[in-house]
C-alpha cells in the first residue's frame, strides 16, 4: 500500500483477502484479527496452505518489546483542535490492542503492520526520563503542559515491568512541571504518591477513558485495557487523594456504544468527576479495514447500520480528518450525539472546560554540562 492509496479500495480488498486474516486460535487475547503488510512496504506478505498442511503449527502472537534509541522525547505539535502543543510517548505500539485505535498506522513507519503488529511488537524508550531532563534544562524551554497517553497508553501491561512512566513522572515533579495524562488502565494508582504529590501543586490531572461499561463488549473491543469497573475505581481512588479527574468517552461508536452516553457520565459523577469530554470514533488508513473486519465477527447484525451511522458523520466516507470536525463529525446524527452529552453534562454539573495545570512553578533540572558553567 502507498501513502497516496484510495481508502475505500483498499479497505474493500484487505477485507476480501483471505491470506492476511489470522487465525482465532493464534490472536487468542487480541482484537485485532487481520495483520496486512505496512503500507510503505515493497513486499507484502501472505499466509496460504503450500500443501504441507503447516499452518496450524505456526505460533500465537506473543508481545515482544523492542528498545527505542530516541533522540529526544517531547512531540510537538500544531494541530488546530487539539488542546496542547507537546505530548511524550513512552511507548510505540499498544498491548491493549483496543481495535478502534488512530495510532494503529503509526506502526506502517517503522515497517510493521497496524494489525497484530500493533498490538503485539512493541518499542520502549528506556532514556525517556534522561532525554526528558535534558530537554527541559535548555535555556529556551517554554514550560506548558505535556500530555502523556494520547497516542499511545503509558500505563500499558509492559509499563509495569519497565517502569519508563513512573521515571517520567519522577522527573516532572522535581521540576514541578504540569502534565495531562490519558489513559485506559488501573495501573496508573501505582503513581499515586506522586501524583497526589504534583496535585497539590496544581501541576497534574488525570483523565480515564471509557468506551463502554459493557463488560463484554470491552473485552472484544479492547481486550488488555482494564475493565471498565476498574478504571471507575480508580477514577474514585484519584478524587479521593485530591487528584483532579476527567471522564473521556473514547470513542464514541454510533449505533454501538453511543446509547451508553449518559450512562457512562452518570456512573463517572457518581465518584466525583467534575469534567467530561468525548470523542467520536475515528478511522484513519488502516484502522478502517481493521474495525470493519472485527464489527464482521462480533456484530454481523450491526455491521451495516454502525457503518452507514459512521458514513454519515463523515461526508458519505468511513473518515474525514478536516479540523474542526474530525473529532466530534458532523450532520444531524453527530449533532443529536453532542446535545445529548452537552445536555447530560449539564444536568450533572459536570465541566466541559479543559482546565490547565499551572506552569509558574517550573524550576529547570541541571543539565548534563552543569559543572561546565563553573569554569
């Protein structure tokens, strides 16, 4: 596939060839079912019986963590709807594997698939909280608030063993520098002390997103985030040590999970959350095929009214990435979606202002040359 590939025939094609879906038995735990070649690639590969009846032996999927040699770790950005201009990534790739996510065709540009490739080979940045120190001692550095988790999630299952967010966080407070953090799993209570530690401050907040409080649903949908109850509590356990918390609705499904929307708000005031924001789902490149092939499996029933609901919020196409639009759609349908979330959030209190954390307290860490300055 090239970067000047038509959407709609690719999406038709990938869904029609047979020799890149991936057997049941060996995505056990993934959602994603299909795992086509990187479009940048000169050849593509394809699994097909040679008559030696081999395939069966062929092994599951297992994650592998490859290490990352970055050369810095804030991302810049100037996307006009987008509110913040830098973001880290500790990670590349996501074990969660959540089957709607936009940052699948990121893995085309390091050669893998946005498939199963995505979900299961992994790149970590071990330097990040170095790359990050030495980033924010330079004389020029500007302190606004980084957001963490909006690609990829920090706190995904490797992130337990590797610790590379926790030695973020670690470097942010001593700078006391402010950060949003997005993420789908409990694992971010570990942070907690420093977390609490920054909130005093007025230097963090922290929001949880939901898709679904369907138990079920979440685990086809999204397989390795953490159930939907688990990440109420921990929204709860947040509150409760004094950390500000906001509920995102990520993604918004039409004729799929966009009923739950009041559902999902209720159950998020109910343990304190003051703030609320959504997005509707998105299906960049790659991510089209892959959603389409999964609503196949689990909701053949639904499969051609969510995909005539997403068409019409996106101009008769599965997606349109026009700012202003691409987050929220557009047309009667997307319209009623924002009034009720607008409706439901002012019934409940809740704020749909992103507040920012405070920059005036940032003190720059020594740089590596520190000692230089002495003579």
């Amino acid at each position: 596939m090239s970067p000047g590939y038509n959407h709609a025939d690719v999406t038709r094609q990938l869904l029609a060839d047979q020799s890149i879906k991936v057997d049941k038995t060996r995505r056990r735990g993934r959602a994603a079912g299909l795992n086509p070649s990187g479009r940048y690639e000169i050849q593509s590969r394809h699994g097909f019986d040679d008559g030696w009846e081999t395939l069966e032996q062929l092994e599951p999927f297992k994650t592998d963590v490859q290490v990352e040699r970055a050369r810095s770790v804030i991302t810049r950005n100037t996307s006009p709807d987008i509110p913040f201009d830098r973001s880290i990534n500790p990670y590349r790739g996501c074990e969660h594997g959540c089957i709607y996510c936009f940052a699948r065709p990121s893995h085309a540009h390091v050669g893998l698939s946005s498939g199963l490739d995505f979900e299961s080979k992994l790149f970590a940045k071990p330097d990040a909280a170095r790359l990050l120190k030495r980033e924010l001692a330079k004389d020029n550095y500007i302190p606004k608030s980084i957001a963490i988790g909006t690609n990829t999630d920090p706190y995904q299952p490797i992130e337990r063993k590797m610790r590379i967010m926790r030695q973020i966080l670690e470097v942010l407070a001593e700078a006391k520098h402010p950060i949003g953090i997005v993420t789908k799993s409990a694992l971010v209570l570990r942070d907690i002390d420093i977390l609490s530690q920054m909130a005093q401050d007025g230097l963090v907040k922290v929001a949880l997103s939901i898709t679904t409080i369907d138990r079920k649903l979440a685990r086809a949908m999204e397989p390795r985030a953490s159930t939907p109850t688990k990440r109420l509590e921990a929204l709860d356990t947040l509150k409760k040590a004094g950390i500000p918390t906001s509920i995102m609705i990520a993604p918004v499904i039409p004729g799929l999970t966009d009923f739950e929307i009041e559902r999902i708000l209720d159950s998020a005031h109910s343990v304190g959350v003051e703030q609320a924001s959504y997005i509707l789902l998105r299906l960049p490149r790659e991510v089209s095929p892959l959603f389409r092939d999964w609503l196949l499996r689990h909701y053949p029933d639904r499969y051609r009214h969510v995909m005539s609901l997403i068409r019409s919020m996106r101009g008769g196409k599965d997606y349109d990435a026009e700012f202003g639009s691409r987050m929220h759609g557009s047309g009667p349908y997307a319209w009623q979606i924002k009034r009720r979330f607008e409706m439901t959030c002012k019934r409940l209190g809740l704020s749909k202002r992103i507040s920012t954390p405070r920059t005036d307290l940032f003190t720059a860490p020594e740089g590596e040359n520190t000692q230089l300055k002495l003579f």
